[in-house]
C-alpha cells in the first residue's frame, strides 16, 4: 500500500494577525507545563549547588 501525503487546508476568516494570535495562544498553552517543569528544575538544580557551596 503506498503511504499518502496529507494535506490540510484552513479555510479562515480571520485577519491574518487573528489567524496568528490563536495560533500562538494554543501553542503557548500546549507547552506551558514543558516550561514550569523546565524552570522548576532549574531552580531546583540551582538550591541543590547553594547548599553544596555552603556545606564546603
């Protein structure tokens, strides 16, 4: 069976800068918690070599 390319077509009344500003805000909320669990393990990398530096 041969593999089919899928094409999508959006059909949008939308402005162009509308059509880009949900876009946008559906990707910002898709990726929100990659962000928090990136920023948060940051942080909690960045107390674990404080309290390093403190003990020596």
């Amino acid at each position: 069976m041969k593999k089919r390319k899928l094409n999508y077509r959006f059909h949008d009344p939308n402005t162009t800068e509308t059509a880009a500003d949900y876009l946008l805000k559906v990707l910002i909320k898709a990726n929100t918690p990659k962000v928090e669990r990136a920023i948060q393990q940051n942080a909690d990398s960045q107390i674990e070599e404080k309290q390093k530096e403190h003990l020596v």
